[in-house]
C-alpha cells in the first residue's frame, strides 16, 4: 500500500490506508470479507478488500458491502490490475448483498473517474478526523439504483453542503458546529 500511495502522498492526500500492512488489512475484513491479491511473476502487484457491515445512510439502511484498501505497485500502474481487482470485489459483494460502496478523496480522480465509467453513483460527502481531505462515499447497485439519477445528484450536493459547512477537510467541526453543540449541550433538559 505503501508503494501504490506514494502518488496520492505527492499531490498531498494523506490516506489512512497508506501504510497498511496486508495483516492489518486482513483484520479491517473481519472474517466475512475478502481479501485479493494480483500477483504478476510472483510478484504481488495490486490489492483490494471488501467487507461487510450495516450501514444506516439515506440511499440504504442495513446489510452492505464495502470495498477497502485498493492499491496498485506504481510500476504496474495504467494497466487494467484495478479494474480486473475491482471485478472480483463486486463478485464477492454481490453474492452476499444488493448494494456495495467505497470511499476515496475527491480528488483521487483516477479512482473516482473509474468507478463512475462502472456505475457508481456519487452518494455521500465525508470529512474525516486524521485524513486531510473530503472524501466521496460511492455506491453500486447489483441491480438498478432504486433512485433517480436526479434524486441522488440532489441528495450527494445536500450533503456535500452540509458537510463543507459544518467540518473542514481535516475533521475539525467549523466554529458554528463547535458553538451550536456547546449551546445544545447547555439546553436544560
Ligand atoms: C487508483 C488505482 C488503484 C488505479 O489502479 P490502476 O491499476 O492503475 O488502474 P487501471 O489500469 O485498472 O485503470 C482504471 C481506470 O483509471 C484510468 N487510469 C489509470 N491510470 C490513469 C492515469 N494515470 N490518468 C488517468 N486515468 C487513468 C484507466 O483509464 C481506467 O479508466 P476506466 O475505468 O474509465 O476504463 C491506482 O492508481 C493506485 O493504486 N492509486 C493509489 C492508491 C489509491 O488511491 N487507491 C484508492 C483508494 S480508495
């Protein structure tokens, strides 16, 4: 992971996953999951992993999976090993459920354009304690999106504003969260 997130590390987007052992990748699937390697004369060259977990978000509330920990050897970049990896991460997601999401920063371009061309749909705008970027949530149906392509451009500009508005990119509440929380927890009850 190191090596696949020494491009993200120039253009400065410090992901939590950069540094990640494949032991420690392992543990984040918790023994439902999946863990893939692409192997290139005996060289492991790509990584991906989905898991599952209950979600309660306004596109799916319960059984879902989650793609995590996709990366590829610089050398090997440009070559078709995350889509093959990313094949095999949907297989394995829609043999136990209907829905599967992942989540990158928004300016992972390479990744974000991918999985759009795949149909993904933009779902979910986060900002995380730790990472210091906004990140896109993605979702992908085994089916059709149950939604409008309206309804869930609509609802992905909502929370993109709510969430520019009440945290910065680092995961830090914005001064009016911070009041609006201190005012909330001094309301009698
Ligand atoms: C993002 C990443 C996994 C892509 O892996 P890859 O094996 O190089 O990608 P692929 O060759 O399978 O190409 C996937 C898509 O990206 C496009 N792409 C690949 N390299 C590109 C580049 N340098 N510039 C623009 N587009 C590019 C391909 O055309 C392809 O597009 P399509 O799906 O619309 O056909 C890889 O760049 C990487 O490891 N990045 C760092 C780690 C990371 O950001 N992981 C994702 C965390 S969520």
């Amino acid at each position: 992971m190191h090596d696949a997130h020494k491009s993200n590390l120039e253009k400065g987007m410090l992901f939590a996953t950069a540094s990640q052992t494949g032991d420690e990748i392992r543990g984040h699937i918790r023994g439902s999951g999946r863990f893939y390697i692409a192997v290139l004369e005996g060289e492991i060259v790509g990584v991906g992993a989905v898991r599952f977990q209950n979600i309660d978000m306004w596109f799916h509330r319960g059984f879902c999976a989650d793609t995590i920990s996709v990366g590829v050897k610089q050398a090997y970049k440009g070559l078709g090993i995350s889509k093959m990896l990313y094949r095999k991460l949907e297989e394995a997601a829609f043999e136990k459920c209907d829905i599967v999401i992942m989540n990158t920063a928004e300016r992972n371009e390479i990744m974000i354009n991918s999985r759009l061309h795949d149909g993904w749909i933009p779902v979910d705008y986060l900002s995380h304690a730790g990472i210091n970027f906004y990140s896109i949530m993605l979702a992908k149906w085994k089916y059709n999106c149950p939604y409008s392509s309206t309804h869930c451009a609509t609802m992905f500009h909502l929370r993109k504003v709510r969430m520019k508005l009440i945290r910065d990119e680092n995961g830090n509440d914005r001064l009016l969260t911070t009041i609006l929380k201190r005012i909330v927890s001094n309301c009698p009850r």
